[in-house]
C-alpha cells in the first residue's frame, strides 16, 4: 500500500492531529501501521537537544518504539538551513536519506502516515518541499485546509495543483457552524467540479480550537498575578493592546477568546480590555507588576493577569508559536480527532487505495444526520 501523506494549506490547520488520528483509524481497523515525518519543523529544545514533538505523540499514540531520527531524519532547524544555503548540504544525499529512512519504517507494514512540514514550500533549499516528498515516497496526499471564506478556495486550488494525481482528497478542520453552509452549498461543489475531492468537513470544536489560560500561562512561563481566578478559558487568538486607551475599548470589544499582549505598566489598556467579555487574560510583559487597583479589577472580572519577563515582540512570538500548535500534542486531542474523522470523514476510499473512490459521489460531512 502506498503511504498516506498529510500535508497542509497553512500552518495552525490541525495537520498533525489529523495525520496521527488517521494512523489510529487505520491501526483500530486492524492495519500495522507505521508513521514518518521526513523533515523536523516545530522544533524544541527541552533539555538542550533540538527535536521535534510530533514523532513523540504520534510514539505513544500508536504504540511504536523506534528511534526518533529513523521517524524523523531531517532536522530542519536554522542551522540546517544556514549550512544549506552556504553550499554544505548535498540535496541528493538528504533524499537518499529521507527514501532510506522510510522504507526502514515501511518494511513490513501495511501503512505508513507520512507528516509534511507546516508549510508545502518548506525544505526547498534541499529539493524537499511537500510535493517533492510526495513524488519520492509515491504517496497519496490528504490536504489539511481551514475555512471563514469562499476565497479559502484559491489555497485549496493551489495545493492540489502542486499535488496533481496524488492529491487523495481535503479535510477541511475546524469549521465554525456560521460557515458550514457556504463551504457545503457553493465551495465544495465548486472544489469537486474541478476535480478536487472532499473527504470530510470536521466541525470546530471550542476545546480543540485554542489553549486554556493555565496552558497559555505554562507555555509562555508567566506568573499569575491573580491565583483566585480559575484559568480554565480558552484562548484562540491574541491582541496587542498597543492602541490608545480611547480606541481599545471597541477593539477589544471586537475579540472573542482572545489574550491581550501589553506593557505591565500601560494601566489604561489593561482597564480597557477588562470591561471587554472576550478577553480571556491579560499577558503583561516586560516583567512589569501592574498596579493593586488594576489586580483587583481583573480579580473582580474574572480575568487572570499573567506576567513574563520577556518584552512584548518576544512573548507575541511565543504566544503565536503556541496557538499555531494548540493542543495538537496532547493524546486526548488525538483521541478526539479519531471520533470526529469517523464521524464527518470519509476516510475508507482514502484507504482503500489510490483507485478507491474518492469522488464525489461520498457524502463530505457523513457524520451529519445520523449516516456516520
């Protein structure tokens, strides 16, 4: 069987959550399963040694031992891509490699889930974007997109032109109920008129989509300033309160499930966002404590104040790098997303193989009305 490979329209989709539960479906329909990320793109360094998480839930998700480089044989860190650029890495051995590496983890199994990178133009410098990668390990590919508008559609458009034959369908995740009906009455007619197959239209769901406060709070090592405060909202986007304090409060007025990044001693903005519902904590930077007056209005309001040492650009990265990620590492979350491709999927002609039907004639939200 040809691998599965998941790739994405944009960072922030859900790709890995998806790419690891589609393993778990297969694996719970009795396939040995095998899982691959050829290139290492969400980077960390715990303990002083860069790697990327991804392998490690997909790991213990599936129950694989294996050596983590043999998962992931590029580590596509700054200093790969510096050395890259200066002449010192051999394209031809990276793919060797790669190639190498995932008939490794193929032998013997009857499917390997390949995991692209967060962008499809990520490891050009090496000849290894997501269609090269696609085109050396001859794997179907599953296309990952998000949807607020019709002009989504030019994104989606544009990844199965760069997959052409091997694309195997779109899921479109996280999709608010406001939306559903444009992308099922006009966009995915549209999309499968021109030969693009849905697979399966996932809904939003509010635990999925962000981060609560006191994971928020944990990622970015921040302080919490008012520990009386339950910290269990959930943050899905974020501002900079660097307006005047004369304009913030329609602004933040705006805001749904959002932090506020600001300066602890911009006394005004914080007194704005508090009288404002959607905004979840106030993220004070610059290791500045605000004032006692402005603690006890975020106490009486219910709002946590969180505080970090590092300055407002360096923690709005941080905070950016979170949400992108959301709780995709998290086995629950996997467990979760394996219920809702069941039921809003339809994965068995993805399966099936690359003649299986993946057309049109599968209903894309099946889990609708009791058919899934």
């Amino acid at each position: 069987m040809n691998p599965i490979f998941v790739t994405s329209t944009e960072e922030g989709t859900g790709k890995t959550a998806i790419a690891v539960a589609i393993a778990k479906l297969a694996q719970d329909a009795g396939r040995d399963v095998g899982y691959f990320k050829p290139k290492g793109t969400r980077l960390r360094s715990p303990v002083g040694k860069t790697r990327d998480e991804d392998p490690l839930l997909a790991m213990e998700v599936l129950g694989i031992e294996a050596d983590l480089a043999d998962l992931e044989p590029v580590v596509y860190s700054p200093a790969f891509v510096e050395e890259a650029i200066r002449g010192g890495v051999d394209p031809g051995e990276i793919r060797d490699r790669v190639r190498d590496r995932y008939d490794a983890v193929a032998a013997d199994r009857d499917l390997v889930v390949v995991e692209g990178g967060g962008r499809a133009t990520t490891g050009g410098i090496v000849d290894l974007t997501d269609p090269d990668v696609a085109e050396l390990l001859d794997a179907r590919v599953v296309v990952v997109a998000t949807y607020g508008k019709p002009g989504d559609a030019d994104e989606v458009l544009a990844a199965a032109d760069r997959f052409g034959d091997r694309l195997g369908g779109v899921v479109f995740n996280a999709v608010a109920d406001a939306d559903r009906d444009s992308l099922t009455t006009d966009v995915v007619p549209f999309l499968e008129g021109r030969g693009v197959p849905v697979l399966g239209i996932v809904p939003r769901v509010t635990e999925l989509a962000g981060v609560t406060v006191e994971e928020l709070a944990d990622a970015v090592g921040a302080e919490n300033l008012t520990p009386t405060v339950p910290a269990d909202g959930f943050v899905e986007r974020f501002t900079v309160g660097a307006m005047g304090s004369d304009t913030a409060l329609p602004h933040f007025r705006r805001l749904q499930h959002a932090a506020m990044i600001t300066g602890g001693d911009r006394s005004e903005i914080q007194a704005a966002a508090l009288q404002a519902p959607g905004v979840e904590c106030l993220l004070l930077t610059g290791g500045l404590r605000p004032s006692s007056a402005i603690l006890g209005k975020a106490t009486d309001a219910g709002v946590p104040a969180l505080l970090v040492r590092s300055d407002t650009k360096a923690t709005v990265d941080r905070v950016e790098d979170v949400l992108h990620t959301g709780r995709t590492r998290d086995t629950g979350t996997v467990e979760r997303m394996v219920g809702l491709l069941g039921d809003h999927a339809d994965l068995d002609s993805l399966l099936a193989g690359r003649d299986g039907d993946t057309s049109a004639d599968s209903d894309p939200d099946r889990g609708e009305g009791g058919s899934g």
